[in-house]
C-alpha cells in the first residue's frame, strides 16, 4: 500500500489512549478496540510498514483490577497502579499478536532515556533492532520508576518524540473523539471539527477543557504532539480510537480525523534529539530578535531578550517565545536563567562586569535552536521570503543527518565492544577519544575509539573546577579514564608516559584520517611539555584554579585587562581572517568568544592554515561550560602540536 505521498515502505506510530482502551462504565479494558488495533497492525505490517504501537492505560487498567472507580491523586499510588495495570495490558497485547502470528515487544521509557544524546541513540538502535526482529513495539512510559521531575507525564509528547527517534512518517493519535474541534465538544455543542492543519501557529482553538479524568492532558498535549512531531517532518493525525481501521484509509488520503501536515524543511539529526530534551525554563523576545531568531535563522544574543521564566542551568533546553509568550522554538541555553537574567538587554562585553568572566557570546547559538514554526511551510512562501541562508542551512541539515547516522552506527560499534581500528578511513567524533584498547595486549599499536562520557558543566571562578576534578578522579578511578576526561596512557608517536587533559566538552566533529592497526594516528600529538604523572596534573589544575578564581574576582586585575585586550584582538583579527576567505579551524573560530581559542590564537600555537574536516556546524556546538578547562588549555604550557591534520585542542 502506498500512502497518500506515494510513499511505501513507512514508519508509523500508533498512540492508543487510556479512553480508547478502558470502559468506564463495565470496568474492563475495551477489548474489541485493543483487538481490531492489533489486527490494523498486522495489516500494516503485511504490507511492509514498520509499527510501534504507544500504549497508555497502564494507570486506568490498574485501576479497574484493584477495582477504583476513581484516579488517585497521588503519584506514588499511579505508580503502583501503573505496575498493575502494565503487566494486565502487555498480557492483551501478547495474546492478539500471538493469535495474528505477530510478535510484540515491550519498550518502557523514561525521560532520561530521551533526553540523554547517549541513550537516545541506544534507544533508537533497540527500536532498529526491534524492527529487523519483525516485532511490534509496545512503548509506554516507564510510569512505576518515573519520578515528578524526570517524567514526560503524558503520553502524547512521549509518542511524538517516539515518532521522532523512529523517525517516522506518520503519527496516529487514537482517541474518544474523532477528531480536533474548535472547543471540547463534549461541552460546547457549537464546536466544530477541523479536519486539516497547515499552520498550528494559526489554530483558533479551546483546549482548556480536560476530558475524561482517566485521560492525561486532553487535547492539550497532543497540539503539543502535533508541534513536535511536524516539527521534524511527520504527519500527525487525531482520530477515533474504537475505529482504527481509519488509518489505512487516512494513509490513502480519505478524509477522516485531523491531519497535521509536517513543516516543508523539517529538522534533522541532532536537531531532532534536541526536541527530547525536557524543557526546563523560557525566554521571552523582542520583536528584533524575533525576526533573527524565527524569520533568519540566527542565533539569539543577549541584546534581544526581554523577560527570562523557570529555573534552568546552562545547557538545559528552554522556550524561545516571542513578547507575547507565544512559543517559537526551543534550544540549548549557554547560560543559567540567573545568568540570563543579569545579561538580558546587554551585549556581549557588558558579560564579564555582569557575570565575572566572559562565556559564549551566544545565548542560544543558532545550531542549537529547534524551530516550531510552520513559516517555511506555507505554499506561497516565494524564495524572496526563504530564510537567509535557506541553502546553507540545508546543506547542514544534511551534514547533520550524516553525523546523525554515523552517530547511531558508533553507538551500534560501541555497544557492540567493537574497536573501530578498521583498515578504512574512518571520521572520529572529537566526543571520542582515541585510547589503547583496554582488551588488547601490552605493546600492540592498536586504536579505539572511546566514547566521551556526559560533559561536565563548570565555569572560571566557580569552585565546580574542584568538583571536576573531582569527578575525573573518580572516574579514573573507577577505571573509566580511558573514557573519561583525564586520560592516560601511551601515544603509538609518544614513547614516554603522558597525561592528556582533553576538552571534554566540545561536540565538534573532526577527521582523524585513516586508522590501522599498527600505524600511528595521524596527526597525532607532541605534548611540547609532558604532565608526567598524577602529581603534576593536580599541581597544574591547582595553580589554574588559583588563577581562575583571581580572574573571575574581577576585571580589575592586570593580567585579566591583558587577556580581555588580546582576546578582543584575536576576535577581530579571526572576523577579518573570515571575511578574507581563509581557511580557519571551525573550532576555533568558535573559540574567539571564549578564552581559549582566542588565547590559542594569540600564543600562536593557533594554525589558520590548518586543513581540518570540521564541518561548520561544530560551531556553537558546545556542551557545557567548557571555559575553566580550556582556560586551563589556553594557559597550560603543554600546548598541543598538530602535525598533519588531526586535532586537540590548545
Ligand atoms: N478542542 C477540543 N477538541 C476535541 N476534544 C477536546 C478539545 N478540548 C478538550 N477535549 C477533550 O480531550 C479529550 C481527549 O483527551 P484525553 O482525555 O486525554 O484522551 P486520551 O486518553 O485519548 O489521550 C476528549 O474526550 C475531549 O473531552
Ligand atoms: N503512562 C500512562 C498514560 C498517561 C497518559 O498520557 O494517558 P492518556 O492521556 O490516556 O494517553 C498510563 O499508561 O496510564
């Protein structure tokens, strides 16, 4: 069967709510609902589409069998109904899959699963397994172990960030109504059903009245839904829950439900993980910014902000509204809301008096920044009104998705403990560092790729560089250096013992070149002073501490006024370099704005005429605060020495 795009082989998500699978009135689950579902699916199936199905009903299901005839209001009372009410639906499940020769699988999430880059990928490798296996995926939330502040609470933002880790075509949502109304038809006999949605922006609807008491979030959430899932290229549909035979129907293009049409240019690779992040504040712009942010495409700067809500950290994900608080987009903050609130309306040089040293220039650097809006929809939309950059921002959407699937196949390498020391060219990602294979044997040559752990956050002058270090230590001690940050051992070009401080927050992607067994890296490194143990390394972190801590006293110190001059030279001479065309490293470039690749620039050991692999998309890439260690990196005597193309930093 082809859809209504012609497409044939699709990937389809199937949300079933509590209302379409429980009967109030018998106090039983709907079972002919449940079954005409499943046997949808294998229809679907049968015709080569791959189906999860995300189930709720979990808490109403166990409801009905300790025999409550209302929801309780306390979380640890759904939880334990959730973990009754699961194992009474998966039951049903397996039973009419079995009966249709089917097999299905059950998937609990949780936020975290989601939310961490790490977990998404594996996640999404299990459902690519799944798939291959010919299951059918029955995801719920993982409601028994989910607690308040790491849960995503309702089942239709979690099946519209399933729809987008399975990367699907279509997204159903089943329901007790047959579709979107201007208002809860239940309680307004005026309102009137909507059958198609080009623009969510532009729906005039009343959501605000809930449903069933069994049901979380009503209509609400699935507009929610609908953002999220359109946002990144999939159709989403609001119909009956007791007549899924409709989705067939709706695939071939009978009218039926609401259909959701996705966004035209819909967000790729990391971008789309970005929407899983939970979003935990907002920001509020003026129109200025509006027009840069939603109608340019370009990062939000400090200038532009008017009002900050929530209680986030730097590198959590906020809202970025316009003055109205109209929701334009969402995106990974450089700064906490505290710190947001004392830089808003001022530029980037008013940072440092305000804040006590200088960050990223960028609030929101632009790669980081999903857009809701369905402005690159619209039909009329003539190239006059395309987005600056419409075709450079394309093509790194593109590079995104390749990262993207190179990605997920490191993340299938890793998991599966394969060393990826392969004869053939292979493109590390600089959240990998190389190391020597913990199975090999002593003396052999051979590489691996380590994955990075999570990125420490930190800032000069907090006292968190203890904490750092902290945590490297522990990690090195629980054996996990060679993954981790402080990392030790020996280069294949390096005859003596080294210890190596990397960057452990920089997501940028670089080239190693070929690897081979036996080979050294190229473009390896020369430390051109060596850390020649543990003792060395503290004492260097010690006296860096020292120094961050006097900087971040404040701008009156002498060496600190030097610092601030040559990085503002080294901005300037790297904004004339770009503009003359040469070739300068991306992540540097993006360093000008924070004190390592500007002080790197200026000790020289910053080599613009480096012919280095990093897409421009490394920029503003950054996770973390990584200013304390690359402070450290700009200071340390023992720079980094490229010979040939490979990369560390300075
Ligand atoms: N504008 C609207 N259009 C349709 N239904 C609405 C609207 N606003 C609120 N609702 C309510 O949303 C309910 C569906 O949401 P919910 O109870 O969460 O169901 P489910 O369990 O299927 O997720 C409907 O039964 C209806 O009462
Ligand atoms: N995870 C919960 C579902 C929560 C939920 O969103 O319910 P619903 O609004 O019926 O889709 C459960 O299984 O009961």
């Amino acid at each position: 069967m082809k859809d209504r795009s012609g497409s044939t082989a699709l990937t389809i998500v199937i949300k079933v709510g509590t209302s379409s699978l429980v009967r109030l009135e018998q106090n039983t689950l709907h079972l002919s609902n449940l079954a005409r579902l499943c046997e949808v699916v294998r229809d679907l199936h049968a015709d080569g589409h791959k189906v999860v199905i995300v189930s709720s009903g979990a808490v109403g299901a166990g409801a009905q069998r300790l025999g409550l005839s209302a929801r309780p209001k306390e979380l640890a009372q759904k939880q334990a109904l959730a973990a009754v009410g699961q194992v009474h639906l998966m039951r049903f499940y397996d039973d009419f899959f079995s009966a249709l020769g089917m097999t299905c699988a059950q998937v609990l999430l949780s936020l975290g699963n989601l939310a961490n880059r790490g977990q998404y990928l594996n996640a999404s490798n299990t459902f690519t397994e799944l798939f291959n296996y010919g299951t059918v995926p029955v995801v719920n939330e993982n409601d028994t172990v989910a607690v308040e502040e790491l849960r995503i609470g309702d089942n239709d933002t979690l099946s519209a960030q399933v729809a987008t880790l399975v990367r699907a075509d279509w997204l159903f949502l089943l329901t007790d109504v047959p579709s979107l109304f201007t208002a809860n038809p239940s309680t307004d006999p005026s309102a009137q059903p909507i059958h198609e949605v080009h623009d969510i922006a532009a729906l005039q609807v009343d959501t605000s009245v809930p449903g069933t008491q069994w049901g979380t979030g009503g209509m609400a959430t699935k507009l929610t839904a609908a953002r999220l899932a359109t946002a990144t290229g999939c159709h989403m549909v609001i119909c009956q829950g007791s007549c899924p035979e409709q989705i067939p129907r709706i695939l071939r293009g009978e009218r039926a439900g609401t259909v959701f049409y996705p966004h035209l240019q819909p967000l790729k690779g990391r971008k789309r993980w970005i929407l899983s992040v939970p979003v935990k504040g907002a920001v509020r712009m003026d129109a200025g910014a509006v027009r840069a942010v939603n109608e340019r495409s370009k990062s939000l700067f400090s200038a532009g902000i008017v009002a900050v809500t929530g209680d986030f950290n730097a590198q959590d994900a906020i809202q970025l509204c316009d003055a109205d608080g109209t929701e334009l987009g969402r995106g990974l903050c450089n700064y906490s809301a505290a710190e947001v609130d004392r830089i808003k309306g001022k530029v980037s040089k008013d940072f440092v008096t305000e804040l006590g040293y200088l960050g990223e220039e960028e609030i929101v650097h632009r790669d980081n920044i999903c857009l809701l809006s369905q402005r690159r929809f619209q039909a009329n939309l003539s190239d006059a009104n395309l987005p600056e950059h419409a075709d450079a921002e394309e093509q790194e959407d593109e590079e995104d998705e390749e990262a993207d699937v190179r990605e997920r196949q490191a993340s299938i390498d890793n998991a599966a403990g394969i060393a990826a020391v392969e004869p053939k060219p292979i493109r590390a990602r600089s959240d990998d560092i190389f190391g020597r294979d913990p199975e090999q044997a002593e003396g052999s040559n051979h590489f691996s790729f380590i994955p990075r752990p999570p990125p420490l956050h930190g800032r000069p002058g907090s006292d968190d560089l203890g904490a750092r270090l902290a945590i490297l230590r522990d990690r090195e001690h629980r054996g996990e250096a060679m993954g981790g940050a402080l990392w030790s051992g020996e280069s294949a070009s390096l005859p003596s013992r080294v210890h190596v401080l990397p960057r452990i927050d920089d997501n940028a992607f670089f080239d190693a070149g070929p690897l081979s067994p036996g080979k050294p890296i190229p473009g390896s490194w020369q430390p051109q002073s060596t850390l020649a143990d543990e003792g060395d390394v503290m004492q260097r972190l010690k006296e860096l501490q020292e120094r961050d801590t006097a900087k971040a006293a404040g701008p009156g110190d002498e060496e600190f006024q030097d610092w601030k001059s040559q990085l503002s030279k080294a901005s300037a001479m790297e904004r004339a370099s770009e503009t003359a065309g040469v070739n300068i490293p991306s992540s540097n470039r993006r360093d000008s704005s924070s004190s390592a690749g500007s002080l790197g620039a200026m000790s020289g050991s910053w080599k613009p005429s480096m012919e280095r692999a990093i897409p421009s998309k490394a920029r503003g890439r950054q996770h973390g605060s990584s200013n304390a260690l690359n402070l450290m990196h700009a200071l340390s005597p023992a720079s980094y020495d490229i010979n040939d193309g490979g990369w560390l930093p300075t």
